[in-house]
C-alpha cells in the first residue's frame, strides 16, 4: 500500500485504545487506509464495514449498522451490543462526517458495552470520543 509508516501508526494506536478515526480531506485514503488496517487486526473476529456516505439521517444509523452485522433478528443499539457481546471484533464505520454527533455517541455507548470490540472511523471532522 505504501503507507507502512501510517499503518503502524494506526494499528498502535487501535491497540492502545481499541477506537481511533481517521480525519483528513476527501480523497486522501482514509478508507483504504482503514481497510488494510483492520485486514490486519482481525485474527479470529467478524470484520464489519459500514458505509455511511448515503445515510441522510442519524435517526438511520443504528438500523444500517445493525443491517450490516448480518443478523436478521439484530434490531437498535441494544440489539448490537448483544449480538456482538464480548466477541472480539472490528467494525468500520466509513464515512461519518455528516453524522459525527451520532457515530460519536453510538461509539462511545457500543465501546463500553462491547470489550473486545474495536471501531475505526473515517471522517472528514473528529469523532471527539
């Protein structure tokens, strides 16, 4: 990919703290760059990558979150937290800048209620969680 310097740095970072967004301009790689990342991370967990740029509303968010986990019966945020429960796993969340008040929070609920799971974010603005 030739951004080792980049992947090593994320990848520390994800380690240390489990969720980390990254934040640049359109069209600077952040989703290829959270893809080879959580390739790497994912040992024996689900991989979960949600596409966020045609979510219009944050009231849809949790719904197209839990669309992507692939579980029929997964509904809202609580839903989510029991489907993934102490698995360990990542979940990409692509996308966010036009819901970051939104991913910020379901982030920070998921996080806690979900210990092994790790979350990595792209976003034109930070996340602040």
């Amino acid at each position: 990919m030739g951004r080792d310097r980049e992947l090593t740095g994320v990848l520390t970072a994800v380690r240390s703290g489990r969720s980390v967004t990254l934040v640049g301009e359109g069209g600077v790689g952040k989703t290829r760059l959270s893809a080879c990342v959580a390739e790497h991370l994912v040992v024996d967990g689900p991989l979960w990558f949600v596409e966020l740029a045609p979510v219009s509303d944050a009231g849809d968010l949790v719904g197209t979150v839990a669309a992507q986990l692939g579980a029929s019966l997964v509904t809202g945020q609580r839903g989510i937290e029991a489907f993934i429960n102490d698995r360990a796993a990542v979940l990409v969340l692509d996308n966010c800048e036009h819901l970051v008040d939104a991913v910020a929070e379901f982030v920070d609920t998921l996080l806690g209620a979900c210990p092994a799971l790790v979350v990595l974010a792209t976003s034109r603005e930070p996340l602040g969680i």
